[in-house]
C-alpha cells in the first residue's frame, strides 16, 4: 500500500478541496495522511483520514501580507525551517508521493527526500496562464497602470511580474545552492510538482502551451454531509433569499450595513460569521453550511472571491457580488465577471450596494436563463 502525505495551506478551502481529492484515492491502494490543522482536523477525522504534525505557515499572518501584495512572509530562516519539517515527516512515513496545496518550500522537500509531488494549482497561478495576472487595487501602481490602455498595461504588468518572481526566488535559489538542488528560474516553478492539477474550467482560467505534466481536475467541490434540510426548509421564498458567505479569508466587518432594518425585505443567510457581525433580526447565522442547498433557495450570493465559492455560485447560477480581501480574489472576480457570473463590489458605498442588490435580485431569472449557465459550464 503506497503512503500519500497531503499539505494543503492551512485554510478552510484548500483543506476542504485536497479532502474532495484524498477521496477519488482507492483507499485499499492507498495509506492518507494530512497535515494536522487545529481548525479543521474533525473535517478530517470525519473523513477516516490521520493527521501528522509539520511546521507551516502562519495562514494569518500569510492572509495580512497578501492584503498589502506583500511576500516577506517567504523568508530565508522560516523556508529552511518548514522544509526541514517536511523532509523530517517524509522519511518519517516513508512516503510515496506527497501532494501539496499552496505549499512553496515541498518542491524542495519532494527532491530531496525522492518523492513524487504533486501540485494543486488554480489557474491564474500556473505558467502557462493565457492571460495577465492584474496588479490589485491596494497596489500603489495600480492608480497609474488603470489610466493607460490595456495592451501597454498589461505589457508594464508582465514585465514588472517576472522581476518580483525573481527577487521573491532568492531565499529559495539560496536554499538550493546550500542542498545542491536543481536551479530554478524564478518563484513560479516552485509552485510545480512531477505532476500538476488545476482546480478551474478553462473556460474561466485558460492556459496556454500546458505540458503533458498539467492536467485539469476541474474545480474541485466539496459536498458537506449536512443537507441543511431541517432550516432550509423552514424558510419563507415569499422573501428574496441573499446567502452571504466570505470563506475563512473575507472581512465581515464591511458587510454590516445588512444589519439595517432596510434590509429585512429579505432573509439574509450568514454563512462562517463566527463573529457574529451580523446579527439583524432578518438574519439567520451559520457556522458551516452545505452552501450548494442554500444556494438552492437564494437569489443572490454576496461573497469574497474566493475559488471553490465561486464555482459553487456558478453551478447554482446564483449572481455573485463580490467583495475581495487580496489579490488572488480579485483574479478569481476578474474572470466572474468577464463571464458574466457576477460583479466586483469593490469600493460600493451604500447607495451601491443597495442598487446592485436589488438588481441581481430583479434580474434572477433573466440571468438563469441565459444561453450558458454555469451547469452547462461543468459539462
């Protein structure tokens, strides 16, 4: 029995997608083993898998850094550390392949310890990606690049890209003159195992000259065992139904305006708001939900971006706005709205929010009967 050892970023979404994939594993073929994670080990227990203990990124402090299009958090002490823990738990378990989900230093691990890697990628992260990856809105060029047309822009964009992969390479390129591991041309081939999956449609996130070692798995949806049934059910259509859910990365915090009373025309389900931000009377608060049910019964889904919800609002065809809390976000809302999915609500004031709101909802089923709807994306 060959031993897999999975090292997803410790977010819910990335954990959640390499359970989805342990489970397309024959499981009398193969031994799993994922990273522990105190937030989300019992999604992994109540999936009959093990967890191992290995040094990784604080996803916190990651998430912080990503806001300010920041990458200090790749420093040389804490990439040799992570790798040393990795290298450890693999000769540890005796692994046969290692996957890894946002997991920058198990290249270096996988070829040191001669283990296959496989890598989870989303589709604006690869190579080969057809398309420019935009400098975000929190970015201080962002204001000069958006004023000059878009052929130029995204010429300036490119170019700057490659010297930022380059410079972000250079704790890696010193790791691997001190292993004697194979030179590498900048950061992005890092992200590359033996084999590379990518967890996008084409259709959203088209690559170009894609090698025989990149394949598409297609986004990859995690089905939660509660169907929701008993609350679903018990909530009145005579009201539009808005699902908000912003993943483990969104700020609740700017969504509180749902609280007033304007807003209790319709019901509101609030999906991960630990905190409980909102709290309006018109509003039913849920910890985890099965968001594909929910989505069921809604007629608009306000969310941040992130990958595996949109293509749930896709597969649902429920509008999206979309309201981003780092780069890659805005990315995966880019091409929402190039498809007509949805829209940025980056920089809505209230009046905006109001107008958006109720013409997503005014126009729901003139956008579920569109040409392409996001089931016929899948297909």
């Amino acid at each position: 029995m060959k031993t897999i050892l999975i090292f997803p970023f410790n977010l819910l979404s990335h954990y959640l997608r390499c359970l989805v994939l342990a489970d397309s594993y024959p499981k009398d073929e193969y031994s799993i083993f994922f990273l522990s994670s105190d937030k989300y080990d019992h999604f992994i227990i109540n999936h009959g898998y093990k967890t191992f203990s290995c040094r990784q990124f604080e996803s916190d402090y990651v998430m912080a850094c990503a806001k300010n299009f920041d990458f200090s958090w790749l420093g040389l002490n804490e990439l040799e550390s992570i790798l040393n823990s990795q290298m450890s738990v693999i000769n540890e378990f005796k692994a046969d392949i290692v996957i890894g989900d946002v997991a920058p230093t198990l290249k270096m691990a996988a070829e040191l310890t001669h283990v296959n890697h496989i890598s989870l990628m989303n589709g604006y992260m690869t190579r080969h990606y057809a398309f420019t990856r935009k400098v975000p809105k929190t970015h201080k060029a962002f204001k000069y690049l958006n004023i000059l047309p878009e052929v130029l822009s995204d010429k300036i964009t490119d170019l700057a890209e490659k010297r930022a992969l380059r410079k972000i390479h250079e704790p890696f390129k010193s790791l691997r003159r001190k292993y004697g591991l194979q030179e590498l041309a900048d950061y992005s081939f890092e992200n590359e195992g033996n084999d590379n999956l990518i967890c996008d449609l084409p259709s959203l996130f088209p690559q170009k000259l894609l090698p025989a070692n990149y394949n598409y798995t297609g986004p990859l949806i995690y089905k939660y065992q509660d169907t929701e049934a008993d609350w679903l059910e018990e909530i009145s259509l005579e009201k539009p139904v808005i699902c908000v859910s912003m993943g483990s990365s969104g700020e609740w915090s700017r969504l509180s305006f749902l609280n007033d009373s304007y807003y209790a025309k319709y019901t509101i389900i609030a999906a991960g708001d630990y905190k409980k931000v909102l709290h309006g009377t018109h509003i039913l608060s849920k910890d985890f939900v099965n968001l594909q049910n929910v989505l069921s019964k809604a007629a608009l889904l306000i969310c941040h971006g992130g990958n595996g919800t949109i293509y749930l609002g896709i597969l649902s065809n429920v509008y999206m706005l979309c309201l981003s809390s780092h780069f890659e976000q805005e990315w995966n809302i880019k091409a929402v709205e190039k498809n007509n999915f949805g829209k940025s609500a980056d920089g809505f004031n209230e009046r905006n929010w109001k107008h958006h709101i109720n013409q997503a909802i005014k126009l729901k089923y003139e956008y579920k009967n569109t040409t392409e709807t996001g089931t016929e994306l899948y297909s």
